[in-house]
C-alpha cells in the first residue's frame, strides 16, 4: 500500500485518539484561492486550489469535525468534551473576486460555514497589492532582471517569488507603493483579479457567512508604530460592518504576522480574536488574540486531514 492510500486511514485513527485525550483542543484552516487550474504551490505568490480538490476537502472537514466559524472556535474549544469531535474553523483571506464567483457555490453545496477576512480596498474599484503587480510581472517573465525588483539569490526557484516578495514587504510604504504602481502599469490590464467589489461581498453576507477583517491596507502590522497600527485596525473597518450588518469581532493579521504588541492593539480595537498563520492547534488557554492557522494541503484531502490529525494528537490536552 502506498503512502498517499495510507493517510486516510492514518489520519482517522489519529483524529480518533485525539478525541479521547482531555482538554479543549481545536484548529483553523486558512485557504486564500479557490479555482481552475490549479496553482504551482512554491512556485506562485497566492496558487489556487484546485476546485474538484476543494470540495474533496469540505466533505473530509465536515464529516470528521465539528465545524464553526472564526469567531466561535476559541469558545468551542473550551466547550469540547473527550470523545467529541475537535472544532474547526474554515477561513479565507484577502478580497478576492473568486470568494464569490467559485468559493461561494462550493461552500454552500458542502453546507460548510466559513469566515472570510477582508479589507475592502476594492469595495469599489481595483485595488492591486505588490504581491498581485509581482506575480503578474513573474507571469509574463519580465522580473528576473528587472531592476525596480529587489534581488535575491534563484528567485525563479521553488520559494524564489516569495523571497523577493518578503523583501518587498519589509520595504518603506513609500518605496513599496511606487513599485506596485509601476509594476501595476507595466501590467496592462494582465492581473488576475479585479478584487471584491461590493456587490459580491454582500452576496458572501448575505447568505450568511461571517466576515471579518484583514485589514484595508494590508500592512505588516507588526512594522507599524502604535498609532499607525491603531488606525490600521480601524480604518475601513465601519463600511465592511455595515455590510455584514453586525460588528466584525475577528482579525486575520496581513500575512499572518502578530506579536504581542500587535494583539493587544486589536484588542483594544475591540477584536475578540484574532489569527496568525502560525501552523499549530488551538487550546483552550491560548491568547484568543493570537490563535495559529494550518494552510490546506495541495496534494490531496486525506494529506490536509493527516497533517491536522498530527497536530491535534501530538498537543491535545495542552
């Protein structure tokens, strides 16, 4: 029997002795992407995932979970008791046309609840971020040389885009601002997405799943003095809660990068959770304002469901 035929029944045996260990033990999936075709994982900044490999993943999630939203998961991992199945969380981030247009059916067809963190930067027009311009200017071949870019060593090598976009990011906001404009032009009309305008995310509202916030702007909150972080975690924030018709009380952090300071900052926005993309379980005595992600497996279902099974195992009665 080969290795991919046996994860399924590796991750159920896993999930099963999870389940009888005490304590509250839970976890959330970040997914970002969801389309035909599917994307190069390593090769591409924000790959899609496959659509037919998706919904696979939906019906495993909802069949071997208790399935919750963003700002449930924390209290229902407190509330889990041995032997119950362990809460997760399906999310998605960034604003992404394809929420709408792809993910939306599949999630409804799997009756799957979902929490999409956004930012509203494209409520009304296009808005492209550097990470867009740089995987549109990598499409069309025009990056490795170019010297708006910074460099790094094999940038066209597994992991290269996101080297060089790492140091795009560490960029002053100023400097970064003109690239993705430039890269933006030289473009033409070639990005991918036109973002999430303010139709399609009522439709997400609408039909009833959670939103909450990303973020307009998208900044490494972390690299952001106090003020500036305080009104990142404001500005745009009262449109999108008039949309959802309800106060947003979770936060995705910009890259899933927080640290202490930067929780405490949403806490006082007055955020009641808040995710990282830190790859580990949430306990039910963790930092509700700092709780990890796991990022979907883009090999298969049972891979998503033994790596998850893994983490709740080895850490559920933390």
């Amino acid at each position: 029997m080969t290795k991919r035929r046996l994860r399924a029944p590796a991750a159920r045996v896993l999930l099963l002795a999870a389940r009888l260990r005490p304590g509250g033990a839970g976890a959330a999936l970040c997914y970002h992407r969801v389309g035909d075709p599917q994307g190069r994982a390593g090769y591409e900044l924000v790959p899609a995932l496959g659509s037919r490999l998706f919904a696979d993943q939906l019906r495993l999630l909802r069949d071997r979970f208790a399935l919750v939203t963003a700002s449930q998961l924390p209290e229902a991992v407190a509330a889990r008791r041995r032997g119950a199945p362990h809460p997760l969380a399906v999310t998605f981030d960034d604003d992404l046309a394809g929420h709408a247009t792809v993910t939306l059916d599949l999630l409804r067809s799997a009756g799957v609840p979902a929490t999409f963190f956004v930012g509203g930067a494209a409520l009304d027009r296009p808005r492209p971020f550097f990470w867009e311009a740089l995987q549109a200017a990598l499409d069309a071949g025009t990056a490795a040389d170019d010297p708006l870019l910074p460099q790094v060593d094999d940038a066209a090598g597994p992991g290269g885009a996101h080297r060089v976009a790492e140091a795009i990011r560490r960029l002053p906001r100023d400097e970064r601002d003109a690239l993705t404009e430039a890269l933006t032009e030289r473009a033409d009309g070639a990005l991918r997405e036109p973002g999430l305008r303010e139709p399609a995310l009522r439709q997400i509202a609408d039909a009833g799943f959670e939103l909450g916030f990303h973020t307009r702007d998208h900044e490494s909150l972390d690299l952001l003095g106090d003020g500036e972080l305080a009104g990142a975690l404001r500005d745009g924030r009262e449109r999108l809660e008039a949309i959802a018709g309800r106060p947003l009380r979770s936060v995705a952090y910009p890259f899933g990068l927080a640290d202490a300071r930067v929780a405490r900052a949403a806490q006082a926005a007055g955020f009641q959770t808040g995710y990282t993309l830190a790859a580990e379980p949430v306990h039910a005595h963790d930092d509700p304002l700092l709780l990890g992600r796991f990022q979907p497996s883009f090999a298969s279902a049972d891979r998503t469901a033994l790596e998850l099974a893994r983490a709740l195992a080895g850490g559920a009665g933390r």
